[in-house]
C-alpha cells in the first residue's frame, strides 16, 4: 500500500498498512484533535520575530542561506506554540508558493490545529521529525517535504522553538534531515553560550540540590524555573512559585506552596539569582497528583475527542504498568506533553 493509499484509508476509518510508526501516530493525534485534513491554509496567530531564540538562531541559519542559494529550499524557524516567526526562502517562485500555501510569518504549524507537518511533530515530539509528501496529515501540505528539529534551552531544559528545512516533495533528498539536525545542533551551542553567568549558577545549584535528595526539587527565578521530574508533576505555576518564594524574604528558609506543599528554600546568590526549592508535603498526600486548589480546571464534561483521547492515554498507561515514560514513548508524544495532558484530564474525570 502507497503512503497515498494508506492516507486516503485512514481517512476511511480503514488500516493504514505500510506507513512508518511515528506517522501513524501523528497521524491518530492529529484526528483526536479534530483537523480537517482538506484545511486549505494554516491559522495565523501572534508572533515575535525579536524573541532571544530568533536572535541567536536566524543568524545561524542565515550562515547556510549561502550554501542553499541553488537548492530551491525554505528555512524558517517557529516558537514552541508553532507560530513561523522566521523565514528564508531560496527563491522568488518557491517564496510565492510558500505564500499561498500559508507557510509565511505568524503562520501555525502546531500539530493540534495543522496536523501532522514537520514543525507540529517535532515540537510534540521533542526529536528530529520527517514529514515527506503525502505523510502530511493535511492534504493541502502534501505537495512539501520538510524536516524539523526541536530546540530546547540549555539551562531550562524546556523548548523554545524549533527548526524547520522545507523543499517540494518532489525535489526532497537526504540533506534535508543532514542540514536541519546541523543547524539545530549549532542554535543549542549558541543558546548555551548565550546564557547568562546567573542561568550557569542556578543550573548548577540545581544539579546539586538533586543530587542530594530525592524529594522534588525546582529551582526558580523571575524569567527561570527548573524542575526534575517529580517536581513537574506538581504544576506548580511559575509566577505564583517566585512570588511566594519573594514574600517570604532573604530570611524565609521555608515557603508555603499551598496544597499541602512547603518548601526548603536555599537561596542561590542575591536575591535575583533566585534560589533552589526542596519539596515536602504537610499531610500524607499523593504528591504525583497534588497541585494548588487555584490550578484545577473548573469540572466540565469532556468531548467525544477528549474522551477518546483520555482513554488512549489511560489504555496506554495501562498497557505500561503506569510507567509515563514508556507510555509518552509509545503514544509518540514529549513526557512532558503527557503530563500536561494527564493534569488535564484528571480533574475532569475524577
């Protein structure tokens, strides 16, 4: 069965036979999250073309531009909701044809409203993705072949954006995944050299504090917060986190989260360096599902998608003996993009 044919049946509601495994499961994120595959153009949304990840990364890939010149390629770069916030085209004809095909500034590719494309996948993903012609979820989008690759911040760990090398399908070849991993390997190397000596001694107080407990752990400044992964199940909010951790003051060496939660506070440096937070409950509660009684989502009935969905992920997590790792591996989704997904959920179905 062709790629085409194997689309044209899922469409059906039929098997799809003969399409590479993280395609297919784009492709079931992509129906659970209702897109019309005859979408014609992407949504448009805000963006920022000034934002501290284009102005490491856009020079960089301006760097290749030379050398695609004659390759009849696109170069863009998008922000972690999947807005292009960057773009290089090699030529006039393939700049107009991006243009109507709706791959220009403000555009979003977030694989929720798009489906399956290089930039969705990616950024859902966390890893190199390929989307080659008819693999896109959208038929519209059919006609490219594109290659992206995911960017996280060195310090937080947490994406900031993504990069993305598009050519026709017809013209795809393998330097695209050679030339897309290559400059996204160069954005990580110019976002750490980038960082601050303030982000440097935060990350590494952090490190430290994890090696010295198993209790959660986050480290916090204003622009900054770090997790492990016990501590991100919390969702604890940033801004509500630092604000509490300055309320209490150069001398407030424990912090009340709420929930039940307090913290050890150890403070980095001055007070904006922040300071590195050990976690521990007040009552005997289940700090893999614990967050602040201001987090949880008003009680809602769930759609037909999100039920569908929500069984997926429990079926999934079943299947894996609980264990969230194994299972975002297998439903094709970042550990971090489950956890949201189960903070969600929880509430509303409990």
């Amino acid at each position: 069965m062709s790629t085409v044919d194997a689309w044209e049946a899922f469409q059906r509601g039929e098997d799809a036979v003969g399409v590479r495994d993280e395609v297919l499961t784009s492709w079931r994120r992509s129906r659970w999250s209702g897109v019309d595959p005859r979408l014609d153009v992407p949504p448009v949304g805000d963006a920022d073309d000034d934002s501290p990840f284009v102005r490491v990364a856009a020079p960089i890939l301006l760097g290749m531009a030379d050398l695609l010149a004659e390759s009849r390629t696109c170069l863009s770069l998008a922000d972690p909701n999947g807005h292009v916030v960057w773009r290089w085209v090699s030529d006039r004809a393939l700049s107009d044809e991006c243009d109507r095909s709706g791959m220009q500034f403000a555009s979003v590719f977030d694989e929720q409203r798009v489906g399956t494309c290089g930039i969705g996948a990616a950024l859902e993903t966390g890893r190199l993705v390929t989307v080659h012609g008819p693999e896109h979820f959208v038929e519209s989008f059919q006609r490219w072949s594109c290659v992206a690759a995911a960017v996280a911040h060195p310090i937080t760990g947490r994406t900031v954006g993504a990069v993305n090398v598009t050519c026709r399908a017809a013209d795809a070849n393998h330097f695209l995944q050679v030339a897309a991993r290559s400059l996204a390997d160069e954005v990580r190397s110019a976002l750490s050299a980038a960082a601050t000596a303030r982000e440097h001694r935060l990350l590494q107080a952090f490190l430290h504090a994890r090696r010295s407990t198993t209790a959660p752990v986050l480290a916090v400044t204003e622009e900054v917060l770090l997790a492990d992964a016990a501590a991100a199940e919390l969702g604890l909010d940033h801004a509500d986190t630092w604000a509490r951790v300055v309320a209490a003051g150069a001398g407030g060496s424990v912090v009340a989260l709420g929930g039940g939660l307090v913290a050890d506070v150890c403070p980095v440096g001055d007070d904006r360096d922040g300071a590195v937070l050990t976690l521990r409950s007040t009552a005997p509660i289940d700090l893999s599902s614990t967050t602040a009684p201001q987090q949880r989502p008003t009680a809602r009935r769930l759609t037909r998608l999100e039920q569908a969905e929500s069984a997926a992920i429990a079926a999934t997590l079943a299947e894996c003996g609980g264990n969230k790792s194994a299972a975002a591996v297998r439903l094709g989704i970042s550990r971090g993009t489950l956890y949201q997904k189960l903070r969600r959920y929880r509430p509303l179905t409990a």
